[in-house]
C-alpha cells in the first residue's frame, strides 16, 4: 500500500496547480486536484481495515469533524440571519449563482463541496505526508512553469494561445475558466502568462510559495523558471506580492541574510528599470488600477463600494454569521465578511497566520512562513480565489511542519521529578549478604 500511495501523491503534486482543466466538462468542480482529494480518503480507511490507527489517523477525523461543527454553525446562523432579515438587498454584489433565492442559494452547497476538497487536500497533507515527497511538489512546480512558458512562447509566434488543456467554463459556459489576456509592451502584443491557473492574478497565490520553496531548497533552475514566469504574468498582485515578501524574509531570516538582502535589491531594481523603459505598462499596472482610471481599476473600486453599501444593511445576526457560506465573490476579506461575517475572515487570518507566526526561523521552515504571509498579503491586495488546491496544499504543510516543531520542543524537555530522590545505597555484593 505504500508504494501505491506515494505514485498517488506523485501524480495528485503534479497535477495540484492545474485548474483550467475539468475532467467532466459539464461539472465545473471536477479539476483533478479535487477528484483525488476525495480519493485519498480511501488510504485512510485503508489504514483503519489493515488496524494502523495512529495519532495522525485520529488527528484526521478530528479536524475533519471540528471543520463539519463550524460550517454547521455558520449554515443555522447565517440562514437564521436571513430569514430574519428577508429585504437584504443582494442585487448590486457579485454574486456566485443566478438563483433568486435568498435561503439555500445552489452555490451555497456548490462552494461546501469546493471548501470540503480543499480541507481534505490540507488534512493529508498534514498528517500523511512524508518528506521524501517533497520532490514531487517540485514536480508540481516545474510542470507550472515550463507550461506557462510554453503557452507564453505560442501565442508570442503564433498571435494565439496555444492552451491545450484549459476546459474549464464559469458563469453557465459565458466565461472562459482559462481567460487569455493580452498586453502591449514596446510595440509587442504579448500574453500575460496564466499557466493553468486560469487567470494571471491567481498564478500570485501559486507561484511565490512555490519560488520560495524552490530558492531555499536550492533547486536554481527551477527558481530561474518560476521567477522568469512570475514577470511574464505582468499581474499587479504577483509583483507586489514578491516585493512585500521578499521584504518580510529580508527581515527575519536567519539563513544567508546577504543573499536575501541581495534578491531583495535585485528585486527593486527590475521594478526600476520596468518603470523607467515600459512607463505606459507601469501606469496600466499601478497607477490607473489603484486610481480607478482604467477598466480593471474603475471596476474594482465600483464593486467594492457595492459591497460596502450592502454591508451598511447588515443586521448583527449578518455581522456574526454572514449571509451563507458561498454566495459572493470578490477579494477574499470582502466575500469572507459577507458570506461568513467578522469571525469567519477572523477564522481565516487565524488559519494562516498561526502557522507563519508560530514556525522557526530556520531552514525548512522558513519558506512555509514565507508562504502564509504571501497568500494573506495576496488576499488583501487583489486575490479573489480561496479554493486553489496549492494554497490548501501550502496550509497543510506548514500545519504538518508545525507540528514536528512542536514534538520536538516537547521530546527536549526533560521530564519533572514528582517524586524526590531517593537516597543512594551502596549495593552489598550476594555473597556478603550470605
């Protein structure tokens, strides 16, 4: 059996940043990395038949049922909210789903099942996973790369994207699950590079853990491709999530300060020169999107004032519970605190920041640190996607890495004498007792 898990979660790495790509047309949830998620179970219950009920077997299921206790609450709260307080006005916010409905919206239970496969990618790969697999996350990361470059390579020859895998269709078939946004640069039509994340904003949530994992495991051809990937994205997220984290290691790393501090520079430097030669992409990027002033910036700040004036109708029941898990859609505080109230975006800034402020500052760890701050920056800035395989895949793995820290803080603690010592006695040989 355990030889056949490891080709499993061989396969499950390599396919974890592929979401493009449906393997039931028809069903927009069924990406591979979800499939297997739901899978993997069976190796736990495989466990259980053959008798190997262990503390991470135990641990599993706890956090599975903790997890089915809170969305319960939240589904009673927030339904009970809305039952309560049935003239909440929902038509100016972006909504998941065309229902009407107030209570039981279909993408209610659609997203639960989203949120279900994303918890069981973390619990495994909390409890199950081995160190010895974690080349298979580079291989996961390679893949990410080299078909970014590719897909980016194509359409630079052939003015078309050359994106074989993408199936996947949002909005009843009205939106492309891999959306192929060009830019001009100097006089280029280019693509901006998505891989399989289907977006260039949500290749940010994927490709920075994945350079810092790759920078500190010293694996430089592989961070040679994912940071060439990470600037042909051309996304605004990607970019400031680089530099506000590369900042974040620069200053707590204990491990080749110089070298960070080097990359750092290096960093804001390129940034420099991108403002300097390519002036029209750096105001297109920054300046117009922060400002409002072109359509991706205008648009964003029209949706936000939208949320905030249906916020301003909450009642407190809709403060604490939101208005049900899954309904809104835009950056992740926003639709956190909508759909789940205060304490559900509290629960989510617990979740990831527990493990980046709680984690050492030493090889192996760092980059998981490095991770969970990226993604909660990412979040705040312009990240609007929190069911991505990888960023549960992450969480995971810090969790998992949290834990054999604290079991050794633990095992070098020596044990308290509750008893007093004895005084010593000197051993009288047998044959003088005799």
């Amino acid at each position: 059996m355990e030889k056949l898990e490891e080709c499993y979660v061989a396969i499950w790495c390599l396919l974890m940043p592929v979401t493009s790509l449906v393997v039931i047309p028809d069903v927009q949830g069924t990406i591979p990395a979800y499939l297997m998620a739901f899978m993997s179970v069976g190796f736990v219950f495989l466990r259980i038949r053959y008798g190997i009920i262990t503390w991470p077997v135990l641990g599993y299921f706890r956090v599975l049922v903790y997890s089915l206790i809170i969305w319960i609450i939240f589904l009673v709260g927030s339904q009970v909210g809305n039952i309560l307080h049935p003239a909440l006005d929902l038509k100016n916010i972006m909504l998941i789903s065309d229902d009407t409905r107030l209570l039981f919206r279909t993408s209610l239970f659609t997203q639960s099942l989203y949120l279900a496969a994303c918890i069981l990618i973390a619990v495994y790969f909390r409890f199950f996973f081995k160190e010895k697999y974690m080349r298979y996350v580079a291989w996961g990361a390679y893949f990410l790369a080299i078909y970014g470059l590719y897909d980016w390579t194509f359409f630079l020859v052939f003015q078309q994207s050359g994106d074989f895998l993408a199936n996947r269709t949002f909005a009843q078939g009205d939106h492309p699950g891999s959306w192929s946004q060009t830019m001009n640069v100097a006089g280029l039509n280019l693509l901006r590079l998505k891989s399989t994340e289907g977006e260039p904003s949500y290749y940010s949530a994927v490709v920075i853990p994945f350079l810092f994992m790759a920078l500190e495991r010293r694996q430089r051809f592989l961070s040679f491709l994912l940071f060439i990937s990470a600037i042909l994205s051309t996304s605004t997220a990607v970019y400031l999530g680089l530099v506000i984290t590369a900042f974040i290691k620069m200053l707590w790393t204990k491990n080749r300060r110089g070298t960070a501090l080097m990359a750092f520079l290096a960093l804001i430097f390129c940034f420099i020169v991108f403002i300097c030669v390519f002036p029209d992409a750096f105001r297109s990027l920054f300046s117009e999107k922060f400002a409002g002033d072109n359509d991706s910036g205008n648009g964003r700040w029209k949706t936000m004032t939208d949320f905030m004036d249906c916020l301003s109708n909450f009642s407190l029941l809709n403060w604490t519970f939101g208005i049900g898990f899954g309904y809104s859609y835009f950056t992740v505080p926003w639709a956190q605190v909508v759909n789940m109230g205060l304490p559900g975006l509290f629960l989510l800034i617990y979740l990831f920041l527990k493990p980046a402020y709680l984690l050492p500052r030493e090889v192996g760890c760092e980059w998981l640190k490095v991770a969970m701050t990226a993604l909660l920056v990412l979040f705040g800035l312009t990240l609007s996607e929190l069911f991505m395989p990888t960023t549960w895949m992450f969480l995971g793995l810090a969790y998992r890495k949290l834990d054999e820290v604290t079991w050794r803080a633990q095992e070098s603690v020596p044990e308290p004498r509750c008893l007093p010592r004895l005084p010593h006695r000197r051993r009288v040989p047998a044959q003088a007792q005799a």
